[in-house]
C-alpha cells in the first residue's frame, strides 16, 4: 500500500472523526445523549487512529511530530471518555488532550509556512490553523466548564450553611431577581457554546486539510509515475 494512499486514508478518517465528534458535543433534540456520547467517543478514536496513520508516512520531521501530537491529544481525551474516572478528572483530559492537539496543529501550521508552494499547500496552511483554532477554543470551554463546576459546588456549600439564615422563606443571597446559581448557569451555557463551535471549527479545519492532503498526494503520485 503506497504512503499516498495511506496519507489520503488518514486524512479522510480525521476529517469524519471530527464531524462525528462535532456532532456528538452538539446538544440537538433529535440525537439521544447515549449517541452523543458513542459519536464524540469513536469521533475522537478515529481521529488519533488518522492522525497516526498519517504520522507513520510523512517524510518530514516537522510534520511527523505535528501529526504525533495530535494523535497523542486525541487519545488523552479518548482516556477521559472510557476510563472510570470522576467528573474533574476528565474535564482536565479533556483539557489536556485539546491543548496538546492544538499544539501539533501549530507546529504543522508553523512547518508549513516554511516551504514552498505545492499543490495543496494553502488547504494545509489553512486547514490546520481552524484545527488548532478549534482545539484552543474547546480547551477554553473546558477550563471555563471546570470552574464553574468549583464554584457551583461551593455555591451549594454556602446555600446549605445559609439554610438557617433564611428569613421568611426567602434566601437572602438573592438579589434583584439574579443569584450567583444564574450566573453559573449562564457561564456554563458559554462554555458549551466555546466547545461546540471549537467542535465544528476543527471539522471545518479537518476535511479542509484533506482536500490539501489529496491535492499533495495525488501531485505525488504523478509525479512518480
């Protein structure tokens, strides 16, 4: 099997473990939560199993290690999705495993800049910076998702310490119709927002660097025939 075909194979794959990990962290009527979750979870196996594949058959240094990492990220947050840990635990899996495939974006991003133009070089260029775009901005809805968690849980240590404190029924850590619950709420529901656009940007991103990947392969392959 010929590393221009493994190359475009691994790019297909990445591209369709994106969208389905897309669509998996995309809160829909329509897709029950089980699904959601086995669609986020084998979204993200393709992806590292992709970008190894790719890793295996680049001939440059740069790029090989780019493809390493983000196949490194992926299967950080696979381990968060399968593994029985508690909540915070895989919130910073989650975290990590983006923050580590952003970076092997960048450096792609980076090695790219650096060369020559060649047929899909531009799709590449591009397509790894919405991928590295995408994976920063679900770490950032991730981080934020965390602390939010904290500070909910010591909301309701302080709800329940101020319990005995209530006058009439009503708490007095209300104020003006808008309590500290709203605000954390609110802040979740940006966090899901960062996460699910980061999501599609990175699917975006994906299926862009394929289109390079087989414009790359398919000049290669020419050229050596």
């Amino acid at each position: 099997m010929g590393s221009e075909f493994i190359s475009i194979f691994g790019s297909v794959i990445v591209a369709v473990g994106t969208i389905s990990a897309a669509l998996g962290s995309t809160p829909v009527n329509f897709i029950k939560s089980n699904l959601r979750n086995d669609l986020n979870l084998w979204g993200n196996v393709l992806q590292a199993g992709g970008n190894a594949l790719q890793a295996d058959v680049q001939g440059d240094v740069l790029r090989t290690v780019g493809k390493e990492f983000q196949s490194i990220g992926n299967s950080i947050v696979v381990t968060g999705l399968v593994m029985d840990f508690n909540k915070e635990i895989d919130q910073k899996l989650f975290i990590t495993g983006n923050w580590i495939q952003a970076l092997g974006g960048a450096i792609n991003v980076g090695h790219g800049l650096g060369l020559a133009p060649f047929p899909g070089h531009s799709e590449n260029i591009i397509g790894n910076i919405l991928q590295a775009t995408g994976n920063s901005l679900q770490a950032k809805g991730g981080i934020n998702e965390l602390r939010n968690s904290d500070e909910k849980g010591k909301d309701q240590k302080a709800d329940n310490e101020n319990s005995l404190n209530t006058k009439g029924g009503v708490n007095e850590n209300k104020n003006n119709g808008y309590s500290y619950r709203d605000y954390i709420e609110q802040n979740n529901e940006q966090s899901e927002t960062l996460i699910v656009t980061g999501s599609w940007i990175q699917a975006t991103g994906s299926v862009i660097s394929a289109i390079g990947t087989i414009k790359e392969a398919t000049q290669d392959n020419q050229s050596k025939s």
